[in-house]
C-alpha cells in the first residue's frame, strides 16, 4: 500500500506508487485544510505530554513567537509551515529520527520539499531556516517547562536547548496549560492554523514585489 487516505477522502501517493511523479503538482499536494486538520490530531512527545498537545498548536506557538518579535508575514508563514509536511510523514520524536537514520531523513525531507515547493516557500523556507529554528527550539523549551515531567536535577539535559554557552530559554509569553489553551478543542486549532495562513499566504501573493520570489507558486489550496 503506496498511499495516504487524506480526511478528505483524497489519496495522497507516496514513494513507490506508480503516479508519486506527480504529486509534488495540484490537485496532488495537501491542502491547507488537510494540513491543518491532520497536524490538529497529531501529538507531539509521542503522547507524553501532560495534556493533549498537537503540532498545530506547537506550529501556531512557533508563529506566535515569530510574531511577538516584530518578524514579517514571510517568517511567520514559514513557522506556520515548517512542521506542515508531517501531515504526510506524522511527527516522528528526533531521538526515534536517530535510530532510524538516513532512509527516514531521506523520506522526510523528499516530502518537505514536495510540499514547500507546491506552495513556492523552498526558497523561503531557506532564508529564514535559522530564524524559525531558534523560535522552534524556544517552543521546545517552553513546551518542556509546561508540559512534560522533566527535572533538572534527575534527567538528561538536552543537548539542542541545555548545551551550557547555548541554552534556549522558555518563552514567557505563552503558558501551555493554560485552561483556554487545554479545552480547546483540535478543530479550533486546525481552523487557527489553516486561517492565519491562508491569509498570510494570500497577502504575500498579492504582493507586487513578490513576483519573482512566487514565479513558481502553485497557490493556496484550501
């Protein structure tokens, strides 16, 4: 079975199936909806949060945090889509990526580039890889200090956000158990998710100055 059963009943082709060619091109790429609702069921930390915890809640505190720093639309476009191709690949945890090395990073990156590149963000995605990391791994920070059982004294420090010279500190703008944040139901973050892009994406196509950036832009698929 070479196929993705979408939620909108659509099949989506992965590597192996006669047609994969084709689905870096509409109507073969994810819609923002398919997306936003898939990314709303997903959780992160393997389920090991205190609460239910998805990526579109991780992704939309990511753009927050792109946000609340004077960041432009194109930085929070590309923090709201960075996790978006795991809703093909699901949300693997990076010690499990480890373990299974360099087939799943292949696979993964084949279908982030798909994607990105069906919504002309590659090169996006490229420029403000560094920006959309740093504010990554301050979610991660922030999502460990909120919702997980970790103790400083008693766990492992985490190389990525504990390396001591290097450490990511947790977000103060944001507390993830919260109680509008944990009865929030995954169809109000999907449809957070799937809105706020769609317009920043729909302004930046709007844009005159843009042009050359988008000459390879398939467009909004809602």
């Amino acid at each position: 079975m070479s196929w993705l059963l979408m939620n909108t009943s659509r099949e989506h082709l992965l590597p192996g199936h006669p047609g994969h060619a084709q689905t870096a091109l509409a109507p073969y790429t994810p819609s923002l909806s398919e997306i936003a609702h898939s990314l709303a069921h997903i959780n992160r930390f393997t389920g090991h949060a205190k609460r239910t915890y998805s990526v579109a809640e991780h992704s939309l505190l990511v753009a927050d945090m792109v946000a609340h720093a004077g960041l432009g639309p194109m930085e929070q476009i590309c923090a709201l889509m960075h996790d978006a191709h795991e809703s093909i690949t699901g949300d693997v945890a990076t010690p499990i990526k480890e373990v299974l090395g360099d087939a799943w990073y292949r696979f993964e990156r084949a279908e982030q580039n798909a994607l990105l590149g069906a919504y002309g963000l590659v090169d996006a995605m490229a420029d403000h890889a560094k920006t959309v990391k740093h504010y990554d791994l301050m979610a991660l920070a922030t999502e460990r200090r909120d919702l997980l059982p970790y103790f400083a004294h008693t766990n492992t420090p985490w190389p990525v956000i504990d390396t001591p010279g290097a450490e990511i500190q947790p977000w103060d703008g944001a507390y993830l158990m919260a109680e509008h944040r944990v009865k929030t139901p995954p169809e109000m973050w999907a449809n957070q998710g799937m809105g706020r892009t769609a317009v920043l994406i729909g302004n930046w196509q709007d844009d005159p100055e843009q042009d050359a950036k988008r000459s390879n832009t398939v467009g909004v698929v809602a």
